[in-house]
C-alpha cells in the first residue's frame, strides 16, 4: 500500500489506518454500550417473498451498528391508510413511520401520532442533533426547513427530488403496435388523451386503457398543481403555479372542475378501471399485472424506468411530462420517516434513520436486496436484476434516507443523479413555499373535514362520482367548519407573507 511514498507520507498513512481501526473500535464500543433492541418501520408497500433474508442480513449488520435489529413492516398501498389509522389511534407500539404531506402528516401531528424531533426541551432532546448529524450534513437545508410543522421537524425527509411534475406513464410496447407513438409524442393536455384510449380500448378490449386510484388520477395534488399549504387532506389550498395567495377550496378552482369532468367523461366511456374509487392496487402493481396501457403518475427523470424495473417490464414504458415543474413546502415533506410517539427508543430510531442517509450499504441492502440473489454489479454504481430479483423489488427507493446514496439500474440513464439536481433547478416556486399549516387551533375542525373528505374525494377524482356532486360535498364541508379553517389558513399564510417583508 505505501509502495512510492516518502517517509512523510508512510507515516500519515500509518496514523490514517490507526485512526480508521480506532474509529472501527470506538464505534463497536459505542454499540455495545446499548441495549440491544427490536426496531420496527412501517411503510406502504407489498411484502415480498424474501423480506426475511434481507431483513436478517440488515440485522447482522445492525448488530455491530447500533445494537439493534429491524422489523420490517410493509403494509399493501390500499390497506396503508385504514390499517395505520387503528394502529396510531390504538396507540400502538411502533418506531419508525413513513409519513408525508400529501398523507395526512399535518393531521397526524396536530394528534401527538409523532415526535418533534428537533425539540431541545421535549422529553427526549433534540434528536436530530444528538444522533442526526449524517442527516443534517448531507441533506439540502431547504427539506428540513420547509417540512416544519408549528416550527419543528417531525419527520426526516428523503434526500430526492425537490420539484414535482404531473404526467403519465404508458406502454411503450403496446403503443408502438398499435401505431399510438406519434399521437403521444404530441400530447399536452389530458382531453389530447382521448382518442389514444379510445383506440387501446377498442383493438385491446382485455386490457384497462387507464388505471386511476384515489391519489394518482388527473386531480391529484401533483397533476392540478394545488399547494394545501402542509397536508393535501386538509382543505384549503392555493395554486403552485400562480401569483394569488387567497386561501380556496378545490371547488373553487376552474381547472380543478374541469378536469373533473374530463374524467368523468372517460369514466363512463369505459377507459378507465370500474373500481377506482376503491382498487387497493398501486399504479405499479397495476402494471405488474400486466393488462395495464397508462397510470397517472408523479414524475421525476427516470420514473418510466423505476416503475418498468419493479414491474418487472424494463424498456416496455415510457413516460410523458404533462405539467410545469413546481416546488412548495409540501414537496420538501413528500417522503419522509417520522419516529412514533409510541416508541420505547426513539434515540435508536434517529440513529437507525440517519444510517438510512449515510451508509450506503445499508440504504441499499434496504432497497435492492441481496448482492448476487437480488441484483448482480455490472460495475461500482450500476446493477442489473439477480437471479432472485424477482422475490425482493420493493420500488420504494424514495421512501428511504438519501436517494443519492442508490445504486442505478442498467436500464436506467447512467447519469441519473445529474438528471435530478437539473430537474430541480429553474421550477416555479408555489407563493407560499416555506409555509405549513399548523392545524393545532382548529384540531377538531380538520379532523371532521377528513373524515368527510374520505366519504367522496375518491370516487369525485376518479370519475366514479358525477362532478355534478360537489356542490353538496361542499355544503357538508361547511356544515363541519370549512370555514373555520379556511380562516385560520388565511390568517397564519398572511402573517407568514407579512414576516417575509
């Protein structure tokens, strides 16, 4: 190893590897000062067929890390809303939750579901401090300033993209068979998709021409370009892409109503699958199925190839881009992993969280699976599809720590992470970014328009439900205190307006 080098420089070497073994040493000792304990994260997701082996090969190296072993939680993306709503309300024992804005994060914090995690003065310190370091100093400081709720961070945000863009994900394979490619290569609103799935429904009446679900349809908050000012299940919103920054409902918003009724419309044509307001399925898993032509989807570059490869269908999708590129505060809290206020040890949940933003071979032992079972390195950052692939492909790189930290696929564009930091630059900036909402003094309002939210939205965005309907959503709104915290939006966006001057 010093074969060359000056004495000087024999000797630093000699010091540098002493110092790497007593880092190896003091860290060994660190761990075995705490007692061992039993971790769990839950997340949305299918459970795979080998989630034990990789759970056990991520706790053997646990072991000699922070003493501590993981149990991974999984929960299918239809049941993840009903399934953790019992768990938080039972105050059941839990570590690690994955959370976001567009999931109910401001609700759930206005509960006590989740730890402030930089609080000096709360029970447990400030953890982000304490045992965050790794997370403070690789994660861009707009993500953990713009995902604060009342001033405080409950939940670590992934280390992504940072803008959002709406558009579609289609069949590449089967649009090219039915001489559909020049037709989308032109599209640029979603009424420009109607001939295209009136054309997959008639020559490929087998397949579903277009998979919507509640959360990934032509109104979702990524597609309509709504910023909900910290949680998309709280009404009350503004546009990302203007200049007004009065509070409205959705129902005020023409395009919103529009776009209703243009789903709708290919609703009742057949295009879309029957059970939308209510399908378990993810758009992915959709796909898996394979009798699938087109999702709605949340864009990002290279989304077409993530999908395809947990989907088992690399190089057959392709996506389009069909809104402008946007930034808000909610998308700064879009992914993220909160620590339970249930939690016996939140301080080796932090720890747990902050090797998810710094240790590479962790991050991907989490996402990828096994070398040589699950994927094969075709060089030091690209992998291919392993033997095994198939048993463990959760497809949810964005869920967990630093992105950055991911090995690539070999059917995705090698310079991957160049493409995200350009997609991030030159996106419109929403109005009110930095702002999220504290629900806190209308707690019980919020928690009554949720629950009537819950009763419609789907089938409303889906097309299952005539737009003809939103009037009377609406007055049942009202009737629980819509206006109550339409008001106090108002008032906390307008101080935080007036405190940027």
């Amino acid at each position: 190893m010093f074969k060359g080098t000056s004495k000087i420089g024999k000797s630093f070497a000699l010091i540098l590897g002493m110092c790497l073994i007593m880092s190896t040493f003091s860290a060994a000792a660190a761990s075995s000062t705490l007692p061992e304990y039993k971790l769990s994260l839950y997340y949305p997701g299918s459970p795979a067929k080998d989630e034990a082996e990789v759970e056990a090969k991520i706790n053997d190296y646990l072991k000699n890390k922070i003493n501590a072993t993981i149990d991974l939680q999984p929960i299918d993306w239809g049941q993840w809303d009903s399934k953790m709503n019992l768990l938080k309300a039972s105050r059941e024992p839990m570590d690690i939750i994955f959370t976001a804005q567009w999931n109910g994060h401001a609700n759930d914090v206005a509960k006590q579901v989740f730890l402030a995690l930089d609080d000096s003065n709360g029970p447990d310190g400030n953890l982000l401090d304490q045992y965050g370091k790794d997370i403070k100093r690789t994660l861009d400081p707009a993500f953990l300033a713009g995902a604060k709720v009342n001033g405080h961070n409950y939940g670590v945000p992934t280390n992504k993209e940072l803008a959002a863009q709406g558009g579609i994900i289609y069949r590449k394979d089967v649009a090219d068979k039915l001489g559909l490619t020049a037709k989308l290569n032109a599209v640029k609103t979603v009424a420009d998709l109607d001939s295209i799935l009136a054309t997959v429904k008639s020559k490929m009446p087998a397949m579903t021409p277009l998979f919507l679900r509640d959360g990934d349809n032509f109104n979702s908050h990524y597609f309509i370009q709504h910023d909900f000012l910290g949680d998309t299940t709280i009404e009350g919103l503004i546009r990302k892409d203007g200049t007004s920054t009065k509070v409205i409902t959705r129902f005020d918003d023409k395009k919103y109503m529009d776009q209703l009724n243009i789903t709708r419309s290919f609703f009742k044509k057949g295009y879309v699958n029957k059970d939308a307001a209510t399908t378990q399925l993810s758009g992915q898993d959709a796909m898996k199925k394979g009798n699938v032509f087109m999702i709605v989807a949340s864009l990002k570059p290279g989304k077409d190839a993530e999908v395809a490869i947990a989907a088992g269908m690399a190089g057959k999708l392709k996506q389009i881009n069909m809104t402008e590129r946007t930034v808000s505060t909610g998308e700064t809290a879009g992914s993220m992993l909160g620590i339970s206020s249930t939690s016996k040890d939140p301080a080796r949940a932090m720890m747990f969280i902050n090797l998810l933003h710094s240790d590479k071979y962790l991050n991907n032992l989490l996402n990828f699976g096994i070398e040589g079972d699950h994927y094969v390195k075709k060089s030091s950052e690209i992998i291919k599809a392993g033997p095994s692939a198939a048993n463990y492909n959760p497809g949810a790189t964005w869920m967990f720590g630093n992105q950055f930290l991911n090995y690539v696929w070999d059917t995705e564009a090698s310079n991957k992470w160049d493409q995200f930091k350009n997609f991030n630059r030159g996106a419109k900036l929403s109005p009110a970014l930095g702002f999220t909402f504290n629900a806190q003094p209308v707690k019980s309002q919020t928690a009554s328009l949720v629950t009537v939210r819950s009763k419609y939205i789907a089938g409303l965005e889906t097309g299952a439900i005539d737009p003809s309907k939103a009037a009377e959503f609406q007055k049942k709104e009202k009737a629980n205190g819509l206006d109550k915290v339409l008001a106090e939006k108002q008032k906390q966006l307008n101080a935080f307006l007036a405190s940027k001057k």
